[in-house]
C-alpha cells in the first residue's frame, strides 16, 4: 500500500501533447490506459467537480479507485493508438473494453526468398524469415497506399506462390499496367526484386521523391483546373504520409516515464553546453491582457523538479502599457537587484563588495537567494536581449541565460544568431517545456486572480458616498470585499471616514448582490 500523491502536482507535470496516460489503484495495479491529442486536457477532465455527477457509473467508479497516474509521451496520434493497444494486451486493465481480444494492428509482410515475392496484410508476426513492416494504426490510408505501391513498382497481387502462364490468362492486373508480369517473363527475376526491393524502401519511409512528385502533380491539376484529379492526388498523399511516417515500436517492457529529473538535467547541460550541471534553474513569464494588470510570474525549479517555495510573483509597474520586453526587464532587474543587494554586507557603503564574490558568499548560506545556474525567459530575442541588458548592467555578465520560444520551441542563446531546436523526445527539450509551462500557468493564475479582485472591488464603485480615499480605507481595513461583505455595521462604522448611515449603505448594497463570475484567461 502506498501513500497517494497529489493529482494536481500530477497533472501540472503533464504537457499538451499527444500520447498515453496509465491509471493504478492503490494496489498498484493498472485499471485504466487511455490515449490522448493533448495529456493535460484529457486527464484533467476526469477530475473535474462536474465530472463525478455527470459521468456514468463505470466512469464514477474508475475516478473514485485512481490512486496513481502515469503517462508517456509520443510523437503523433497515430503512435498513441499503437501505443495504447500494446499496453492494454499486456497489462489488461479491467476498465478498458477495446484491444482487450486477440486482434492486432495490421503489418506488411513480403518474403524476399520467394520466387516472385507479393506484399501481403498480416497480423500475427512470425519467425518465418519474411520482412514485416508496422505495425500500422490506420488501416484505410495502409489500404491505399499499398494498392498505389504496387502500381508505382509493378509488383504482383495475386495469391499464386509461383505465378504461371496459366495464371495470366486470367490475370487483369497487367492488362490495366498494375503488374509487371513476371510469370510469363516481362521482367526478369533480378529487376522484379529490384523493383520489390525500391518499394521495401518506400515502406521504411524514404519517400520524399514519390511523395514531392505526387505534391507536384496536384499543384498542376489544381492549376489546369481539375479539381477531381487534384482532390485524389490531396487524398493519395495524405495517405501515403500517414502510411510512411516514422512510427517507433514499443517492445514488451516495463512502462516507461517522461520525467527522469536527473537525466532531464544532465540532457540540459550537453545540449546547452553549460559549465555545470543546472542544479537550479529559474523561470520568467509576463501575463497581461491589454494593460490591464501586467504581471509576472518567477518559478524556481531545483534539481529537475519543482521549489514552490521559491516561486515569486510580481506586478509590473514600470510600463503604463502592453511591452513585453520591457515587463521582462523590470522583473530580471528587480529579482536579481534584491538579490545583489541582500548578498551585499551592510557596512559595505559606496565600495560593495564585488558582485562574483558576493553571489558566492550568498551560495554558501542555504537560507539566502543565490544567482541560479540558468535563467531561462519565456519568448525569443526581445525578450532575451532585454533580459541580457539588465543582468549585464548588474554586474552578472557570467550568469547562464536562453530564451525559449513557444511556436516552434527554439532556444534562443546570447551572442548566437540561429536558435537551437531539440528532438520532441529530447529530456532536456521536456524539463525546458515543464518549466516553461509552470512559469506561464502561475502568471496566469496570479492575472486572473487580480482580476478576480477588479471585479469584486468595482462594486464599491456604484455605491453612493464612497470616494477613492474611503474605497482604500476599506480595503486597507478588511483586505477584501468578501470579508467586508462578512463585516457588521458596526464593524464598517468603526473605519475612519465611514459614517454610520454609510455604514448601513454598504452593507445593503453589498449583500444585495451576487457574487460576479471571474473572468477567465488564456
């Protein structure tokens, strides 16, 4: 029996991407797997309040035996069926009906020690000495993409093990130019495994040629005004990549993770080339709808995982408008400057210590604020030049800084023009991407919070006799409008500059009113 962990923290770890999500019970067996385009919307979803009282009882009943979750990521849709469908037939959850019975996805098999091999549709994978290519998830675009194949290469469909001159009377495939015919000797035995040996290529995915000119032959129908022909070709070639994208195998193993925080980091250090290894890493995100309350959010991540302790929030002040780069200059200046002046001893006067030796006396107290081995800032270039420019006029111009850039998640580096892209399955892209993602959920909940607080206190505005100066009394006084909604006259009446008729008037006018809905962002 083991203890339960924390749902929340679970679902913060998981990215929007697609891939597989395991469910245990506290027995730690597997009860549930479930494929998902987006991992944190789909399991966030079962654990909704709204869930439980809408959902059927067999979906009431996994919610209420979950104790554990885990996912993987993968690289599309498709490898998350192929994915699913393996873990369900080898751990069997009681929850899952699909893949549960003996059908498998569906494999190419073509036996080259045959006289005139044919690529065949299986399922089962022996030890029979043929080649199998798959498995694939959809079998429409597999379908197509094969019968297209063997027109492309002149390979042979029918059954015969050893076609014959008697076989090809009754044979239509070359009369309409699908085969080559090497029964009766159109081709010889050396160029039709040629041609089977070209299409085993196209199978393993290299393509680009075939699928460049097919691209190009719809362009031109497009242009000469034949959408039909156009409309195939669109279709064949979004078949012909669905069939030869790059799928990964997933052998019998024991189920595998996405966060490894010590792998994770070590990746991060090769990747980015850092001197040591980035025990502690901070984060930066700005959060602001128009300029209405510009914020930003500091989240601090130490040895992969994250130091909530060490998350900071802050409202931007220096900017009266909408600048990112700005907002990310006064929040670096304003952390680090605290920092700087924290490290610095008291008595140091006009000649401070030097920054290098005052960041490395701070780091030998555990309990003081350290420079962290990278800063990383959520945005491109701006954002990271605006960034440089204030840890340089600091004095930290050794400090380790990139940019991460959400559309197409590029790292961004001082001094280097070109970004640096990692693999999707890259652990070091992953523990970037975690960070990144924490940073940019607590601005945005620290926005709508303060936009929450907008709303509730607007409603002191349209009561008569409240002014500017009795508004900040007030909250000054209660901190909030839900406890001054909670407060008696008396209580409202003993605040400097609120008269006791005032008082009266506030407190009808507050709880005459409901509650507003908080505004929501994105």
């Amino acid at each position: 029996m083991r203890e339960r962990p924390d749902m929340k923290e679970k679902l913060r770890d998981m990215p929007h991407k697609p891939g597989v999500y395991v469910m245990r019970d506290r027995l730690n067996h597997v009860i549930y797997v479930g494929k998902a385009s987006d991992l944190r919307k789909r399991v966030g979803s079962y654990f909704m309040p709204s869930r439980k009282q809408s959902a059927d009882a067999k979906t009431r009943a996994l919610i209420a035996s979950v104790w554990d979750l885990e996912f993987h990521v993968v690289r599309s849709d498709a490898e998350a069926v192929l994915f699913e469908g393996k873990l369900i037939k080898e751990f069997r959850p009681k929850y899952n009906v699909s893949f549960k019975d003996d059908k498998r996805f569906l494999l190419v098999r073509v036996n080259l020690n045959d006289v005139f091999p044919r690529f065949a549709l299986t399922r089962q994978r022996k030890d029979d000495g043929a080649r199998y290519f798959g498995p694939f998830a959809h079998s429409g675009p597999l379908r197509s993409t094969l019968n297209t194949m063997r027109k492309k290469f002149g390979i042979r469909s029918c059954r015969a093990t050893v076609p014959d001159e008697k076989d090809f009377k009754h044979c239509l495939e070359h009369a309409i130019k699908n085969c080559c015919a090497p029964c009766v000797a159109m081709v010889t035995r050396h160029d039709y495994i040629r041609r089977v040996n070209e299409a085993c290529e196209f199978l393993d995915g290299r393509s680009r040629e075939w699928i460049a000119q097919v691209e190009a032959d719809m362009r031109a129908a497009a242009e000469k005004l034949d959408f039909e022909k156009a409309a195939q070709l669109r279709n064949l070639l979004d078949d012909l990549k669905t069939t030869t994208k790059q799928m990964t195998r997933f052998t019998r193993k024991s189920l595998p993770t996405t966060v490894n925080p010590e792998a994770d980091t070590a990746a991060l250090r090769d990747a980015l080339a850092l001197p040591t290894t980035p025990r502690v890493m901070e984060c930066f995100d700005i959060s602001n709808i128009s300029s209405t309350h510009i914020v930003a959010s500091m989240v601090r991540f130490r040895d992969g995982a994250p130091d909530r302790a060490g998350y900071r929030k802050y409202r931007i002040h220096g900017t009266p408008h909408q600048d990112d780069f700005a907002s990310m200059a006064e929040v670096v200046r304003r952390r680090y400057g605290r920092i700087l002046r924290e490290a610095s001893p008291p008595d140091a006067g006009l000649s401070q210590e030097p920054v290098a030796e005052a960041v490395a006396r701070a780091s030998d107290d555990p309990c003081a604020p350290v420079i962290p081995d990278l800063i990383i800032v959520d945005g491109g270039k701006g954002q990271l030049s605006s960034a440089c420019k204030e840890l340089q006029r600091l004095g930290l111009h050794d400090a380790q800084i990139i940019g991460l850039a959400k559309e197409f998640e590029e790292i961004y580096r001082p001094g280097r023009p070109l970004p640096l892209r990692l693999p999707e399955d890259s652990g070091a892209l992953r523990l970037l991407q975690r960070i990144r993602d924490e940073a940019h959920r607590t601005a945005n909940a620290y926005h709508s919070l303060l936009l929450k607080r907008r709303v509730s206190e607007s409603l002191l505005d349209e009561i008569p006799g409240i002014s500017g100066s009795r508004k900040q009394a007030l909250l000054q006084h209660f901190g909030s409008v839900d406890r001054l909604k909670k407060a008696s006259e008396a209580d409202i009446a003993s605040v400097p500059g609120i008269a006791a008729a005032l008082a009266r008037d506030i407190v009808r006018a507050l709880r005459s009113t409901p509650h507003a809905p908080a505004p929501t962002t994105g």
